[in-house]
C-alpha cells in the first residue's frame, strides 16, 4: 500500500501591520494569488487530499481556504496548534496520527523544509526543495501502509512545485 503526503508551507503573509502578533498575519495579495495557483495545481494533478492537518496561524488557514476553494471535494480542516511553528518530529509526529490514505500538512518554515528533506530517500535537484519558499509544496509517497510506520528518509518525492512556476 502507498501512502501520500502533501506538504506545504504557507503561502506569503502580510508584513503590513508591524504590531500584529505573527500567528495572526493573513496572506498579501500575492500570497492568495499563490495559494489559489497551488489549488488549482493540485486540482489538475489529482493530487487531492482526504485529510488536511494545518497549524492555527491565520496565514495557513488562509492558504487552506484558497487552495479548497479550487479543489473537487476538500475534506474539512483539522486545526492543530502543535502545527505552528513546529519543529520537523512535532510535524511527523501528527502525520504519525493521521488516518486518511492521502493527508495534506500546511505549517511553516523551517520546520517544513527540514521535515520534506529529511523524509524524502533523494532530495529533488530543484534547489528551491532546501529552503521552500513560501507556497512550496511537495508530493511524497511512502511505500506503507499506516502512517505510523513512516520513518525519516523513507518517502518518495513524486512531484514539488512553487507557486512563482504557475503565476
């Protein structure tokens, strides 16, 4: 059985109100441009999620809204504050718990960078996979058949894209 991981960060957030706490900044203009872009992109690959996992900051639940806005059947959000801002083995241990065949991730950096290279056997030779720029998202398959069973260095990178390759 093959599982699959769709991962991505965030799209770009506003910097527009200094004084704003970060968990709070939602998405600028072109960070909602990007995050319908990754939807649509998404859509026309078949890459569609059955379970999303996405921090609690607005910016993700932001990107969430705008990518399952161009999705076929988006499945409803699970809102996890252990996803913000998290460290790479807090982001694979709540993809330890999922239980959805295809599960999509939205956190940020750098967790999700780390995390993509560190669960993938060969890193692509695109250089944007080691710093994944904001939109950045990867499709991962894992040779298994329980999530509990993934392990660093064990997925397989089908497909990555950033949103500047599709707007």
């Amino acid at each position: 059985m093959t599982l699959r991981l769709i991962l991505t960060r965030h799209a770009k957030s506003s910097w527009s109100d200094p004084m704003m706490a970060d968990r709070e900044r939602p998405l600028n203009k072109r960070g909602r441009a990007s995050a319908k872009a990754i939807g649509r992109w998404l859509a026309t690959h078949g890459y569609e999620p059955e379970q999303v996992l996405i921090s609690t900051a607005e910016r993700t639940r932001e990107t969430w809204a705008k990518i399952a806005d161009k999705l076929v059947a988006p499945p409803r959000a699970e809102y996890l504050d252990a996803l913000y801002l998290a460290e790479p083995e807090q982001l694979l241990s709540a993809l330890k718990r999922a239980d959805q065949d295809v599960v999509m991730m939205i956190a940020h950096n750098p967790g999700s960078a780390y995390m993509a290279q560190a669960l993938v056997n060969q890193v692509p030779s695109d250089g944007r996979f080691q710093h994944y720029p904001t939109g950045a998202t990867s499709v991962i398959d894992f040779a298994v058949a329980d999530w509990s069973d993934v392990t660093w260095g064990s997925g397989k990178v089908v497909d990555f894209i950033v949103p500047r390759d599709l707007i």
